[in-house]
C-alpha cells in the first residue's frame, strides 16, 4: 500500500531532476486550477496524458489511481448539474405525492461545470504523477528543501516518510493478531473499542520508538542536517523541461484568459 | 475529506495556502530538532491510523484522530497533518498541490483549538476525561468538515448543495470518531498516562 509504483522507470521524466520537476509540477497545477474554459482544460488534460505516456506509466496502474481520485468528482457530480440555473437538459420528476421542490432539473451550465472540474481534476493529477510520482518520496523530500522550503519541514517529511513503514508494519501485526483471534468488524462498541485499542498501542509502541530513534540520532551527532549520498545529478536539459512545462501552462492560461467564451460559472 | 484538484476557486486556494503557512510556521518554531522525530513518528501514527477504516452500518469510514493528535502536539499538529497531507497527495494523489493549504487548514485547526480547549481535561486526572475525549474527537472532525463544506460553499453557489450533503454524510462519522476517540484516550490512560502530556515539557 505504501509503495510507490510510478517512481520506478527509466524515461526522461524519472531521471530528471526533482527539484526542477517539483516546480513545474506545481506551476502546472497552479495555471491549470484556474482555467475557465472547458476546452482550454481538455487541452491541459491532454498534455497531462501526454506526460504520462512519455514517462511510459504502467497504465492498469494509472487508472486504477485515476479512478480512486474521481471518487470526489463522482461525488461532485451527483450534485453540480442540478445546482445552476440555466437550460434544462434532463429533467426527473415531479413524482405524484411529492412536494414540488423536489422536481430535479440538469441545466447546460451545471454540466458546464461539472465537465470543467472532471477536466481540470484529472490533468493536475495526471501532470503532478507524471511529474512529481517519478520520484520517490525520498527525492520529493530533498527537493522540497532545495526549493526554499523551511529544513525542519523537509526533514519531518522524511522523517515521517521513513517511520511510516515501521509504524504501518506494526499496525499490521497487530491487526494480523485481532484477525487470527477471529475478530470480525461490525457496527458496534466491541469493534470500536478493538480499533481504538489496536489505535492506541500503535501510538504508544510509536511512542516509545520515538523515544529510542531521537536518543540515537543525538549519539551521532545528529545536528539538524541530513545527509545525502546521493546528489541529483542535475542535468542541464533539467531545467529547459521545466522552462517548457511551465511555458505550456502559462500559454494555457492565457488562452483560458484571452478566450472570448470565458466566462465565470 | 478531502477537495480534489481543480475544484475550487482561485481565491480560496490563495487563503487556504496562506493561512496553513502561517499555521506551519507557528508549528514549526514550537518543535525543536531534538523532537522533530517525535512530532514525525506520532504523525506517522495518524496517517496509520487514518487507514484504519470502521464500518457504520453498510458504509465505512476511516479514524481520523486529529482532535487527538492536536491534544498531544498543540501546534506542532499544523506541521504534522500538513506532511501528512502532502504523503498522502504524493502517494494516493488524494487532495494535490494547489490544494494542500486548503486541506491543512481544514484538517489542523480543529485540533490546535481542541489543544486550548480539552487539554487540562485530557491529561489531569479528571472525572470528564470521558466526555472531553468524546467532545474532542466529535467537534473537531465536525468542524473539520464543516471548513471543509464552507471551503466549497466559497468556491461558488453551485457547490453549495454538495457541501450541504458533505456536512450531513459526516454526522455519523462524528459520532463515531468521538466514540473510538474517547477509548483511545481512556486506552492510553491506562497504559501510557504521560504520553497525554508530552507537549508540557515544551509549552505547545
């Protein structure tokens, strides 16, 4: 559950440097966030596929991931259509017997709108695996601070990123335990109270680690740095792929400005 | 619950990410570097715990224990949940870049209120202990979601029914994160009682 299946490759994308990755990435998702035009954000999605395609992403992965992520836009869309005024499209009801208010209409501007943000929803989060999933966390972690971000929130990343698998390893073992002791879920307080319980003894087992871990990083000598034994190799080409990322974005948002059909929904 | 990328509008964004900044920063100068990995392993813990998923009735949800979280941590809690939040986007794709301030925010200012408000409950030896703890877990996921719904709501009147579902599909997570909140505190008070009070050794 906790790997990371998309940082494994060898394209140009894994290879890149991180640093430049994680800013174009994050330029992208910006520009992107803020268009307005349904077409101009079908563009974006397709330059988020073509990313992915030339990080040659596994793609049963890919949409396994994609469809996990639309859970929030499936959920959006049961409500956005109905939600605008504008021009019925589909209308359900009036049902006999029930009170007037309940008569649902989709109008062209809800669907509009619920288009636009499936569109804009998928390229960012195509843009940010191409880019940013190519990395492990690790990579992301050190980026992180050669991007300006404060050291102490770069190294809570990767202290977090590195106590995660020791920590979900026991929750594990613990909830190996409940199962072998034919422990079933259910809606009442026996099942809580098992989860709270297996809750707590992970936090307290954490705890206690946390204890452990600190005293011996102060025994090395740990002084607020870490280091690394690898350095990004920095190729030059790194940073014109972010220069043409970052100019591809902005050339979309200006045409989302520019387009004479823009318009606020 | 987190927003998903490309849903909300620009100015929501520009004050969500503000705002968690500011909030991380404040965490930040609290926590020395000879607690870093405490604050690190403990929000390890959350993410962990956060994928423990309950079932209510048909339906399932997962622990969320930031109220918890925010007793322990006080404002370290803001940094915790946001390099939480960024592993869970890094590794899920769940919420995203842009809206990362936004989901901190949401997601850690429950807890830091909840530190002022339960925690001379929470680690005294009080007769309330219960009741806080349930009051802890159940406002603050409530007041999560309800930034959560107003976040939405802000982002244009189209959202507005969706949040107003969003709100009301987590009442009965309310109930039961105040439930599992109020027995993992009375769990930990049993077998760890100082770990309820770590920050008093560094004042929040």
């Amino acid at each position: 559950m906790l790997d990371e299946p998309f940082s494994r490759g060898a394209s140009r994308l894994h290879l890149a440097d991180p640093r430049c990755k994680l800013a174009a990435a994050m330029a992208f998702a910006v520009c992107v966030a803020l268009l307005r035009t349904p077409g101009v954000a079908a563009v974006a999605l397709a330059l988020g596929a073509a990313l992915c395609a030339w990080a040659r992403l596994p793609l049963p992965r890919l949409l396994r991931r994609l469809a996990a992520v639309n859970v929030f836009v499936a959920l959006l869309w049961l409500f956005l259509p109905f939600s605008l005024p504008g021009a019925p499209l589909l209308r359900i009801g009036p049902v006999p017997g029930l009170p007037d208010w309940l008569v649902l209409a989709a109008t062209d501007a809800g669907v509009a709108l619920a288009v636009l943000v499936t569109l804009k929803s998928n390229a960012i989060v195509l843009a940010f695996i191409a880019l940013a999933g190519t990395s492990d966390v690790t990579a992301v972690g050190h980026a992180v601070a050669g991007l300006g971000l404060p050291d102490k929130l770069a190294l809570l990343l990767l202290f977090t990123w590195r106590q995660l698998h020791v920590v979900a390893q026991e929750y594990h073992r613990l909830r190996t335990a409940a199962k072998v002791r034919g422990f079933t879920p259910g809606t009442n307080l026996h099942t809580y109270r098992t989860y709270a319980n297996l809750a707590g003894m992970v936090l307290v087992r954490s705890f206690d680690r946390a204890e452990r871990v600190a005293q011996a990083m102060r025994l090395r000598g740990f002084a607020g740095r870490f280091h690394m034994l690898a350095e990004p190799a920095g190729h030059p080409g790194d940073r014109l792929l972010a220069a043409a990322i970052i100019l591809c974005a902005a050339v979309l948002l200006a045409a989302d400005i520019l387009h004479p059909f823009a318009k606020l929904p | 619950m987190h927003i998903s990328e490309g849903v909300l509008s620009p100015a929501v964004l520009g004050a969500g990410a503000a705002l968690a900044a500011l909030g991380v920063t404040a965490g930040l100068k609290r926590v020395d570097y000879d607690r870093l990995m405490t604050v690190a392993i403990l929000s390890s813990a959350f993410f962990v715990a956060s994928l423990i998923h309950v079932p209510i009735g048909p339906a399932s949800a997962h622990l969320v224990l930031n109220g918890l979280l925010g007793v322990m941590l006080g404002w370290a809690a803001f940094p915790a949940i946001f390099v939480a939040l960024a592993l869970q986007a890094l590794l899920f794709q769940f919420g995203g870049l842009t809206v990362l301030g936004v989901n901190t925010f949401n997601m850690a200012v429950p807890p830091v209120l909840c530190f002022y408000a339960f925690r001379p409950m929470l680690t005294g030896p009080s007769r309330l202990r219960g009741g806080a703890a349930f009051a802890c877990g159940f406002l603050s996921v409530g007041a999560s979601a309800l930034l959560t719904a107003v976040s939405l709501g802000m982002s244009g009147e189209a959202f507005i029914p969706a949040a107003r579902a969003l709100m009301l599909a987590h009442i009965p997570v309310m109930i039961v994160e105040g439930v599992v909140t109020a027995l993992v505190v009375s769990f930990i008070a049993r077998v760890r009682p100082e770990m309820l009070a770590f920050t008093s050794t560094a004042h929040g």
